[in-house]
DNA sequence: GTGCGTGTTAAATAATCACTTAACGACGAG
DNA sequence: CTCGTCGTTAAGTGATTATTTAACACGCAC
C-alpha cells in the first residue's frame, strides 16, 4: 500500500507536461500565462494558480480536474455552490460520509442515482 | 411559500445581535475586530468577515455556523478538507446530490448514518 | 450643558493572491 | 560562433481581501 508522500502539484504537472511533449512556453501560453509565472508553479515556488488556470492544466494534461484542483488545495466552485445552496443538509452530509471507507461512500452514491431516478 | 429576497448576512447579525441586547462595541470586541468594522459590515457595507469572525458571530449569536458561513458566501474550511481529501468520491457525490429534493437527501443522510454504524 | 454611550463616516493600511517583466545561462543546430 | 529554444532568476506590480484609525453626530443622564 503506498503509504508514500503525496505528489505535489508543481511536480505532478511537469511530469505530465514533460510526458506529452510540451514545452513551458507554449504550455503557458495555452493557459494565458507567462512561462515564467509556469516555471516557478512547476517547482512549487509559487502557489498553484488560480482555479480557472487549474482547470485549463487539467484539461491539456487529462486529469481529473477535482483531483487537481484539491492537490492545488482548492475546491471548485460549483461545488462551493452546491454547499452554499444547503448549507446545513450538505454540512452534515459530508461530515457523515466522511468516516465512511471510500466502498460505503461508493455504495452510497449508487443510492444517490438510484433517488434521483426514480 | 415565502418567495422572497435572503436575508443579507449583515442584516442577520445586526438583528440578532440586537435580539440579545448586545452593543456594537461589545460584540466587536468578542469577534476581535473593531466596533467600525461591525458596524459596516452589519450595513453590508464592507463584506462579510473572515471565516473565524464569522463563526465567533455564529456562536455569539447561536446560529448554525454553516448556514452563517453560506450567507456570507463561504464554505467551512473543514467541509473544504473533507472533500480535498477524497476530491472525486466527494465531486460526484455532491453532484448527484444536488439534484435530489430534501426529503431525498435527508434519506440518504440517513443511509449514510446507518452504514457508518455497521 | 458636560459627559458618556450609542452607532456612523471617510480615509488609510496591511496582507495576501495571482500573477508579469526583463534579463540570464545552458544547449544543440546550422 | 551566433542563433533559436529551453528553462530559470530576481524583482516588481495590480487586484482584492480584510481590516484599522481618527473623527464625528446623536440621544440620555446628571
């Protein structure tokens, strides 16, 4: 089981960039960045950007942009939303599900569909 | 079915804190920030506070944090947490969620408890 | 009418976030 | 040997967030 330290964001995105080929510039300027705003992001001396330019990075690099955006330590916006719709339901939702193993949630979600079918 | 406008998150505060005969100055005091900045901010003036303000209000004033949290366009940092820690289980949990109607997901919070017991 | 307690006004500040600009060093191709 | 491309370095900027300071006006109590 790796229990090893989790990838950082900056790492995680030039491995991937580096793996299809693409240079810092013209990564930088699909995302409508500088090359060297990238740089720094990529060796984790700056923060991760901000949560469009996140999205952008999960896109070109085909991640799970959730996954990438909590490794940039941010939670997407609709998301945020979705809380702020039901702040209590949700609250307490999440607190609950929380202590759940990762097949109980799975299990669970399967019911959420199910809820919404019918 | 009341229709109507949401009660602003400055409003809240000035009407409950009023509610408990409890001055400006005082309760500035107890979140720790000027009795200016209360005062502009129960005017909706200046933006709601700092998650920590808020919940200090939330307390003071016995409101559900979360639910203060929202109306001042936050999500709980701990909330942020949770789903940072599993961001795709919790994205599409949420999701699903979203679309259900209250008594659905109050049911399914309910599933969630039981499995957590088992 | 002076002094205290209430909330309010305008201006300024401090901190943090999200970046950019300009210049540099290493490398391989022509 | 210089040119284009690579990533890197240090410094600075612009916007937004979160807040403070100092001064003021009103009502009531003595």
């Amino acid at each position: 089981m790796s229990r090893g330290e989790k990838e950082s964001f900056g790492a995680l995105v030039r491995r991937e960039r580096e793996a299809r080929k693409i240079g810092l510039r013209e990564m930088a300027k699909m995302i409508g960045a500088s090359p060297t705003y990238l740089s720094k992001v990529e060796r984790d001396e700056f923060a991760p950007p901000a949560e469009d330019k996140v999205k952008k990075i999960a896109e070109i690099l085909e991640q799970d942009a959730d996954e990438l955006l909590a490794l940039a330590n941010r939670v997407s916006s609709d998301l945020a939303e979705i809380i702020k719709a039901r702040p209590r339901q949700m609250a307490s939702l999440l607190r609950t599900v929380q202590r759940l193993t990762p097949e109980e949630v799975a299990q669970l979600a399967r019911k959420a569909q199910q809820a919404r079918k019918s």
